[in-house]
C-alpha cells in the first residue's frame, strides 16, 4: 500500500514541526552563548584593567623598595 497524499503531507508537516523546534533550541542557545561571550568578555576587560593596576603598584613598590635599599647602602658607608 502506497501512502496517500495525506499522509505525505502529515509527515511533511511533523518534519517542519520537528525542523521548528529544533531551530527554536539552537536560537535559545544561541542566545545563552551570545549572553556567555559577553559576559566574559567583560570579566576579560576588568582583569585587564586590575592586572594593569597591580602592575603599576608592583613597579611603584620596587622603585620605593630600590631607594630605601640606596639609603641604607649609604648609611652603611658613612657610617
């Protein structure tokens, strides 16, 4: 028995239904990565900026560290 054209266009349309779905789940998470990426991206610019910071504090830090070190070798020979 061959199917009908009933048939044909019953399963046609579950494809569609099933195809519909499936495109409604790859947009949500299409969605959900878009929001993701751009999360992190934030994240990523703000550790950009701290590591920035904490290195120029890091260089600050070193050279104060280098003049006390140049103050106390002075003292050391005057003394």
């Amino acid at each position: 028995m061959q199917p009908t054209a009933t048939d044909t266009a019953a399963g046609l349309d579950a494809e569609i239904k099933r195809l519909e779905k499936q495109l409604d789940e790859v947009l949500s998470l299409l969605g959900a990565l878009r929001e993701e990426n751009r999360a992190l991206r934030q994240r990523q610019d703000h550790l950009a900026t701290e590591r920035a910071n904490l290195l120029q504090k890091n260089e600050a830090v070193r050279t104060r560290v280098e003049a006390m070190i140049g103050r106390l070798k002075t003292l050391e020979h005057g003394a």
